[in-house]
C-alpha cells in the first residue's frame, strides 16, 4: 500500500513503490504471520539504548542493523538496491532524505556484490526526495534504488534501524 503522505515530493516522471509512513500504521503494510511484520514488530518494540550493530530476530529472513550516523550533503550519498532482501528503514530519532528512483532506470555504477547483497548506481539527474524523520519508516523493494543519509536542514545526527527482510 502506497503513503505518500506530505513527505515525498514526486519530482520526476515516474510511477512510485516506495512506502513512507508512520509507524503506527505498520500494519497496514503487513500481514500477521509475515516475514514483514516481524521485522514491524521489532521496529515497534525497539529500544533506542540498543548498541549499533546486527541484531537477529529470525535468523538470516529477519534482521535488524542498528547505527547511528550524521547524515552527509546531497551529492556525498549513493544510490542502491538489494536483491535478496527487502529494507525497512526507520527513523528512531533524527532526521534524514531518502533517495528514491526506480532502479531499472539508473546505470550501474558498481556491479552487484552477491555476498553484501547491494549495487551501486551513479547518481541520477532525478528521484524523489522522502522526508524521513523521528517514528517514520520507508520500504525498498529490489526495483527501489535508495539513497539514504542525506541530510536535511535543521538534522545532521540520525539514529536509525535498518530492518533486512528476506524476499
């Protein structure tokens, strides 16, 4: 279910995937029993005190990669796409600029790495821009290519959960 709420400004000529939403809403996106709403549970049940790094909810379907970053200007950031997992990445406190294009339409910058399940596009002259801030969450598929970590005005320091979800 798309949301595009008042925080993704569509600024080129294409359809959107992307989901952009608040947190209290994550069951709008997943159904009970799913792989998806795992990684949603643990988002709404995360603790903020939890230390950076990997954390196994079920094995190598559902994991969480917790950080915290200050955010970069646009232009320093790069896009990419996963193919064996889906992203939730949510915003625990903080605030950023997600990137977001279809990747069919960008040009490889780095081929796919199997192993780290990601590949790196060059940086498009368009995509759309999400406002991701404190309790909100978006979700790449494999056909998302994303830019995270951008910064946006008045937020340079962001804490973060990136859920990986096995298609």
């Amino acid at each position: 279910m798309l949301q595009w709420g008042r925080r993704c400004r569509k600024s080129a000529p294409f359809a959107a995937s992307v989901i952009l939403d608040s947190l209290v809403n994550f069951h709008l996106h997943a159904a009970p029993g799913t792989r998806l709403h795992r990684a949603f549970e643990y988002l709404r049940d995360f603790d903020p005190a939890t230390p950076d790094g990997r954390v196994e909810v079920d094995g190598d379907n559902v994991f969480a990669l917790v950080q915290g970053y200050d955010t970069r200007p646009m232009g320093k950031c790069r896009f990419e796409a996963h193919k064996k997992y889906i992203d939730i990445q949510y915003v625990s406190s903080g605030g950023e600029i997600m990137g977001w294009r279809p990747a069919r339409d960008l040009d490889v910058a780095e081929e796919y790495d199997e192993e780290r399940d990601i590949v790196f596009f060059e940086q498009p002259s368009t995509f759309t821009p999400c406002e991701v801030t404190a309790g909100l969450f978006t979700v790449f598929f494999p056909h998302d290519a994303h830019e995270p970590g951008i910064r946006m005005l008045g937020h340079s320091n962001v804490r973060k959960v990136v859920m990986k979800v096995r298609i």
